[in-house]
DNA sequence: CCCGATCCATGAGCCGTACTCATACCCCGA
DNA sequence: TCGGGGTATGAGTACGGCTCATGGATCGGG
C-alpha cells in the first residue's frame, strides 16, 4: 500500500520555494521563473502541505519566510545543487572512469580586492589546467553576511572571504589561505601625511584596524568615507587624504601613491575561502581550491 | 521561454533508480516500489535521456549499473536522504526557532566490535538527550570497502569505521574519535601462550598487524580462522589458541582469557566517523558526533 | 529444435497534477 | 471610498506518468 500523502517535494518545487525567498514574494517569484502567480501559490501551499509547516508569512507587500522556510529554503537549494552535480558527474563518467576532467558552471563570491587582484591570475590558471570549468564570479561586499553569507545561502559555491572571527558560517568549510598586512598609503612625496584625514571605506570597519587604532599615539583629524578601496586609492592618489590598506587592495597602485609598513604590531587580516560540505569535495571546487593554494602560497 | 528539455530528475525517478540498482533488475524493481515494469522502464529510459548517459546494462536476466549508473544511484541515495532532512527539519523548526528538537531516522554502519562495545554507551546518551532520533544500527564487516563505503553509497548516514590510508573515501567527511591498541589475549593461566596457534579473523587482516608481525623474532606455529572478534575470543577462552586483538574487542572479555600489552611498539590502530559532507552539518548526525566525542575521550 | 520462462521495450488509453486565465479577496494609503 | 499593491481560488487545458496488453530478445531444457 502506497502512503497516501506524497510527502518528497520535486525539484520545481524546491525552485519555486528559492524562486520567492529570493525575489521577496510570490509574484515577483513568479516572474523570475517564468510562471504564473497563481502556480506560485499553489505550489507553495502544496510544499507547505507536504512538510507540514507554514513556510511563507504572507504580507502586504510580498512573502518572507517563517524559520522553517529558511530553513526549508536553504536545504533546497543544497538539494537542488545537489541534483545537478548528480547529472553533471554521471554525465561526466561516461567518457572516462578514472581521469575526468571537472566541467560545468562554478559560482565564486568574492570581495571586491580579491575579485580584482587574487583571482584573475587564479583562473587563468584554472583555464589553462580545466578549460571545462566556467567560472562566474560576482563581487560581493564584505558587509553583513558577507561573500560567506553567499555559500550558506547557496548562491554561490565558494566564497573568498576574510576570516575575522565574528562571522560565524556554522556548517561552512573555511580554510585560510594567507595573511595579509595592512600598510599606510599617502600621496607620494607628501611631507606630514599623519596630518591629512583618513580615507576608509565600508568594508574596512572590521576588527582588523580597530584594536590598531587603539595601540596608536595619534588619531586622524578627519575621517572621509569612499565607496570601496579603489575610490579609496583614488581619493588618496589624488592626495585628498592618507588610509590604512591591506596589500590586495594595493596591487597595482599608482606612482601617485607611497605606502610604507607600519611596522612589526601593524594589523593584519587572514584571506581564505569558504565552502559547503558537500562541495568540498566535488571535482570542480577541488580544481579551483587547488589553484587558489598554489596562486597564494607564492604570494 | 522555458528550457527545452527539463533536465532535473523528480524524487521518484531517483527512487526508481535505486530501487532498480537494489532489485538488480527493472522487474524486480518495479514489484519493490509497487509499481509496473512498464513505468519503471519508461522511467528509466526518461532519466537516461535527462542525464545523457546509458544508466543500466539491461541484460539476460536483470539489469546492471554501468560506470555512469554507479554514480547516478549513489547520488541518488544522498539526494533522497537530504530531501528527508529537509522535511524532517523544517518540520522540526515550526515549534521553537532556537531550541530545535533533531529527530526522525539515523542510519548508523559500524564494524561489529564498535557496535557492540562503543555504540550502546553512545546510544544511550543520545536518547537521553535527544529522544527524537530514531537511530538505526547496521553491522557491516570492514572488508572491501567497509563501512565508509556504506556512507559513499547512501546506505547509511554515519559510519563508525576503522581509519587505516588504504579506503580512500573521497569526498566524504572523516574524523578520528580515539585510537586503540592491540594486545595478547590467550587462555588464562597458559604457561606458554605464544606456541599456541594464533587464531584471527578476516577483517583483522588489516595492516596494523602486519608490521608489528614482521618486527617480531617469534611467528605463530599455526593458524585458525574464526569468523569474527566474537568467535575468537570465544575460541581463546577455550583453550584453543591465542590472539592479538584491538581493545574493542576486548572489552568485557570473560575471565577465561588472559590480556597482556604488547609493549611500546604494540600495533594500534585508529577509530573514527565518516558521513557524507551534506549530512554533516544536519542536526540528527551533529548530535549523534556529540556523543561520539564525549564517550570516546572518555574512554 | 522448438517451447516456455524471464527478462526489457513499446503502443494505447486513463488520470492526476501542474500550468494558465480570470476573478475574488485582503489590506493599506491617498 | 476607491485604487493598487499583494495572495487565494475556480475553471479549463495539456502533459507526464501510470496501467494493461503486447511484442521482441535471449537463454535453458525436454
């Protein structure tokens, strides 16, 4: 005798649940997949109905998930991930049992420093050793959640982050792939550059320069708030101000600007990358952790 | 415009493969679900024309997992269990948001001696904590591919198994609890235990004995093959031989035997867990490492 | 050698379900 | 009170998956 209620929920449906946790309500839900509001809600009602739990509160103006949808929610996306390495390995094996080359889609956050001077050189790599690869990568703020938030929420695969201890991925893989020093840059030749006013940027107000700051004799007098490190560079070259940069947002600066060391107790942030568990060990992830190690131990 | 070609495989068509995998044959599949060989063929044929690769060998009598298939199945196992603990969990998260109860299934694989001597403690304090989980035990001999491999295929959620470099459990989550030593075990009050033959048993053919065997200036005159730890001790007891044995095997052994160390260069060997990475940040596997851990540091 | 057994494949038809369209409802702000 | 965001729901349609029935291959035994 069968069960009476078919209780697994199909792909589609794991769709449309991510479909409207991300577009912030049934229709507009709807419309990025391409259906109709009325599916939308039946098949969210039907999910509900199947788990057994309202998923969705319902609002004026959209649907925002009770906590068993985000639990429900990320899941899905886990699953639906899961599903496609399942095609893409099983497709993949057809050729070759042993030696088969990693291929399809692989999704990168990244903050933006690294986005621009770490990972360029990364994938070329990664290009020349698995051309089936296709790497996409979206620049993502270090704010909030940050590029790790992107992987716990499944919509990337890695994530290179900065790994200050007050994010907490639980349930994340997070490796450190170097330290980076921060380093004070000013416009070149400036002769009191402790006088101008500090630059910073949203991203900066970590942990990392705080307990520095503290350490210091002097204060900046004013403080100017840029977009992100490369206004920030910019404002700076155009000798508008001084700032307390980490390397990577350095690579590559103009003449325009001089940075020294700020010595032995100067503050530091440690750069890795952050992953799910069960994609920790698919092929193509296992690729770009590869290159990404090789890449940065010759940093 | 929709994708041409849906290329996701539903819950039951993931059933259906394993279930055919399992069956060893459409027929025999389809009487195992409930369901006519006609659907499980026409079902078969649409998730290999989804995936793009030949599945099954169908042959003389049966139906046979290719390369691709192998993989599709195993796959195919971890989805439907991680859709289980999507269910399970979003179900659970509807009463309170922090304090959630884990419950609903858990399939352990542990090598006979653990699931005898190790699990019961472990066990008992999961159930004290957590009275929701419904834990499975299964025996599986540590030959071949052992335990892990039980977890590599989706048959069981956490495997308690014996962690020497030769099972290379790729893409799975491994962890050490505790490591063990072997020592002479022989009939109590024997006076020259080491001229009895050494009685062993087919999963200790492993490779923590045989180097401590070659260190040796003494080999055994002959040699008995029991079928597991049990048997061994049982034969130990009554007089018939000697043997070296983990100490897992030698917990509550009866009076009869005599155990004696083996000396600093006794062989050892390492006990650990292994689950599936998209498993291990689930609440019911979380819970029962927990009390993996508490109970072997106190060993 | 043919016969039956035992597999899988396939054609025809039924039925549930997932969609769309259209409409009803609900709540808020102007 | 009405209009304009949202979601829910009724009616009708299309497609996919199921069963039944049959066909085709392959093997072992009288």
């Amino acid at each position: 005798m069968a069960r009476t209620t078919d209780t697994d929920l199909a792909p589609h449906e794991l769709r449309i649940l991510v479909a409207v946790a991300d577009a912030g309500g049934f229709s507009a839900g709807a419309v990025t997949l391409g259906l109709t509001q009325s599916a939308v809600s039946r098949s969210v009602r039907g999910s509900e109905r199947k788990i057994g739990a309202v998923l969705f509160e319902r609002g004026r103006n959209g649907a925002r998930p009770t906590a068993a949808g985000e639990q429900a929610v990320a899941h899905a996306r886990r699953v639906l991930r899961l599903l496609d390495v399942l095609v893409a390995e099983a497709r993949g094996s057809v050729r070759s049992d042993a030696a088969r080359e990693p291929e399809g889609p692989l999704r990168i956050a990244a903050f933006r420093s690294s986005a621009l001077h770490l990972l360029p050189a990364v994938l070329q790599r990664l290009r020349e050793r698995h051309p089936g690869i296709e790497p996409q990568v979206r620049i993502v703020r270090e704010l909030g959640r940050g590029t790790a938030g992107e992987v716990a929420d499944g919509r990337a695969d890695l994530a290179i982050a900065t790994l200050d201890g007050a994010r907490l991925p639980a349930g994340l893989v997070v490796h450190g792939l170097f330290e980076e020093s921060y380093s004070l840059v000013y416009p070149a030749g400036h002769p009191a550059p402790r006088a101008l006013p500090l630059v910073d940027w949203a991203e900066n107000c970590g942990s990392y320069t705080r307990a520095w700051w503290g350490a210091q004799d002097w204060i900046p007098g004013a403080t100017i708030e840029a977009e992100d490190d490369g206004a920030v560079l910019t404002l700076v070259g155009g000798g508008h101000g001084m700032a307390i940069m980490p390397a990577l947002s350095l690579v590559g600066a103009p003449d325009s600007v001089e940075i020294t060391d700020l010595g032995p107790k100067r503050p530091t942030r440690r750069v890795g990358y952050v992953t799910t568990p069960e994609l920790a060990g698919s092929a193509v992830v296992r690729a770009l952790v590869r290159e990404l190690r090789a890449t940065s131990s010759a940093v």
